[in-house]
C-alpha cells in the first residue's frame, strides 16, 4: 500500500473526529471517501498531510510511520476545498508555486507549467489573470498546481464542489481519464455521491469519523452495508423487517426477499427499480402523491391506501400515472436488500 491508515484517531473539541480509521491506498489506485457534511473527511486529508497531528494511531506512506514528517516531507499534495488560489499571481504563477518552493530553476519551471496547462485542458493560459478566470477554469488550475510536484499521493478535497452540475459532471470525467493517463494516486473526498461513483475505484462511505463500508462503486450501490449508507446514497425504501426464509414482514406487508438474506429483525431497502406498479385492486393499494420527471423515466411517491410509509418508484415515461391516480404494487425480490 502507498498509504495506510492504522485506527487514526483526531479528537477535536473534547470528541473523536477521526475514529480508529483504518483505510489503505494502493500505488494507482482512486480511492473517493464519501460522506454527509461533518462526517471528518476534510480532518482525514489533513492528518495524510501532516497538517493535522493523530491522537492515535499511524499514517504510514511507502510502510513509513509518518510520525514527526513535515508536511513538506511528505510527497503529497493536497487540493484543499476551497483552492484559494494566489490572485496576485498569474495562472502560471499559481501553476509553478510548488516547484518554485522546490527550487526547480526557471526554464525548466516555464516548461512543466506549459505541460501542466496543457494536461488539465487550458492551453496557453499562463499569463492570464486568475480573476478573469471562470470557476471550471479556475478549478483547472487549482489542479495544475496541485500535480506540478508530481505527488506520489494527490489528495482532492471536495474537488468539484462549487461548479454547476454539468460542469461536474464533465469534469470528472476528465479527471479520471486523466488520473489513469497519468497513473496518479488519489484519494479524494467529497459529499457528492454521483461525483464519488464517478471518479474512483473504490469508495469509502465515512459516518461521523468511523468508516461504515468500502467496496467498489458497483459493490456499495448495489449492496449498502446499512440502512444509513442506503438513505446516504439516496435511497427512500429502507424499512425495519422480519426475514424468514424468502420472505420479510414488513410495514408494506410480505415481501420476497433474494435466497440467503440475513434473517429475523433487519432493515430492509427496496430500490425504486423493484417497486413495480400493477393495476389497482391488485398487490399493496397505494395512491400517487407526487410525480417527477427524471429525463430517462418518471420517479413517483406513493402513499400506501392503508398506512406505512411512502414508497419511491421509477416507471417509464409512457406507462407513468397521474398524481391522484390509485394503483397498485408488487415487489421484486431481486431489486430488494436485506441490509446487514
Ligand atoms: P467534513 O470535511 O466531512 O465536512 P471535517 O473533517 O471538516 O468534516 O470536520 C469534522 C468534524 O470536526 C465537524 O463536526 C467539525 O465541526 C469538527 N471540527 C473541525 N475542526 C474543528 C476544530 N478545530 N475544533 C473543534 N471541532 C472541529
Ligand atoms: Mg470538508
């Protein structure tokens, strides 16, 4: 592993904000940690940089206990969540800051600079002034300076948190192309899941400083480990259960649940996929309560006739009710998790 993490521990304000983390990094590797607002990732990067001391536990780069290592020592680099770049110095200017505290001579300075602008898409733009620059572009070159020292570990706090979605979105992808162009070695966190699932390899889910499960972004989508990774990602359909055999009691009535799920008292999650809407008079009487255009399909709420919570659905565009409308729900038993 590039970098480990051993039960790191920061307790800030009398209470652990970090708490016995224990988290590895492997040469090339996208790690993306995310995690509600508070949940310590910001306090995560900067103990891996040295700019915020353990109270226990170790930070170890390369096998190498980091205990006493500068920040300047430590190879990384970090993007830091609100990239405050230097708006006395031109785009170039902010590139070449790091190297210039490397004391990388000024030719070879003006070269790598040019490469850089050229790698993060802003060809050319190194006398341009930072105020003219738009937030993407300023987002560029925050990244350009962060990769000028070349880092062995490139860490990204909140990388695309202020841009408007469809900047967002294009910029990840750019991103991760670059990443595996470049073969860099990231861990990034971030609040955003879209941007989580987008960027890494592996996704690291952090709830109030405790790691609540890793896996890939497939693995963590399809199997939440909790009921508050599952709410976390955006899922409404997380109820308590009864699992026996095939079949879970729950407040929506008798639902089939996949072969070897967990049994007895669980909490239960039903992906909107799996909320299928048959006519009215058959399967759970529900009511349509709200209906939302999603582009691809139509996200409905529905209110069950006879009590329990509302359930998500998503149903395609030309078979979609009308808010109002009566129907009625089946479940499937492969769109359905039995939460550990
Ligand atoms: P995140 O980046 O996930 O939003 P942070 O790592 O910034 O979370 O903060 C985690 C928790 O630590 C928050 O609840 C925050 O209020 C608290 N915290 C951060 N810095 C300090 C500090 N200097 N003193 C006390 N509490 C702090
Ligand atoms: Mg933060």
């Amino acid at each position: 592993m590039l970098l480990s993490l051993e039960e790191a521990t920061v307790r800030l304000g009398g209470r652990p904000v970090l708490d016995t983390v224990d988290l590895g990094v492997a040469e090339h590797e996208v790690v993306c940690v995310l995690g509600p607002s508070g949940s310590g990732k910001s306090t995560l990067l900067r103990s891996v940089a040295g700019l915020q001391p353990l109270d226990g536990g170790r930070v170890l780069l390369d096998g190498r206990d980091q205990a006493g290592v500068p920040a300047h020592r430590r190879g990384v680099g970090l993007m830091f969540q609100d990239h405050q770049l230097f708006p006395q110095r031109d785009v170039g200017g902010n590139v070449a800051f790091g190297l210039r505290m490397h004391g990388m001579p000024k030719g070879e300075r003006e070269l790598q600079v040019r490469e850089l602008l050229e790698l993060v898409g802003l060809p050319g733009a190194a006398r341009r002034a930072v105020a003219g620059l738009s937030g993407g572009e300023q987002q560029r070159v925050a990244l350009a300076r962060a990769l000028a020292p070349r880092p062995r570990l490139l860490m990204l706090d909140e990388p695309l948190g202020q841009l408007d979605r469809s900047l967002r979105e294009r910029l990840v992808v750019e991103l991760r192309e670059l990443f595996s162009r470049l073969g860099t070695t990231v861990l990034a966190v971030t609040h955003d899941q879209g941007e989580a699932f987008a960027l890494a390899d592996r996704v690291v889910v952090m709830r109030d400083g405790r790691i609540a499960q890793s896996g890939t972004p497939l693995e963590v989508w399809r199997r939440p480990a909790d009921a508050f990774v599952a709410r976390f990602l955006g899922f409404e359909n997380v109820v308590p259960a009864s699992v026996t055999g095939v079949a879970a009691d729950t407040p929506w009535g008798k639902l089939p649940v996949p072969e070897g799920s967990p049994q007895g008292a669980v909490e239960l999650l039903v992906r909107p996929a799996g909320v299928r809407l048959v006519a009215a008079g058959e399967g759970l009487a529900c009511r349509v309560t709200a209906r939302t255009f999603k582009g691809t399909h139509v996200a409905l709420r529905l209110q069950p006739r006879d009590g329990g919570p509302h359930l998500e659905a998503a149903c395609p565009l030309r078979e979609a009710p009308e808010t109002g409308d009566a129907t009625g729900v089946e479940f499937d038993a492969a769109e359905t998790v039995v939460l550990g």
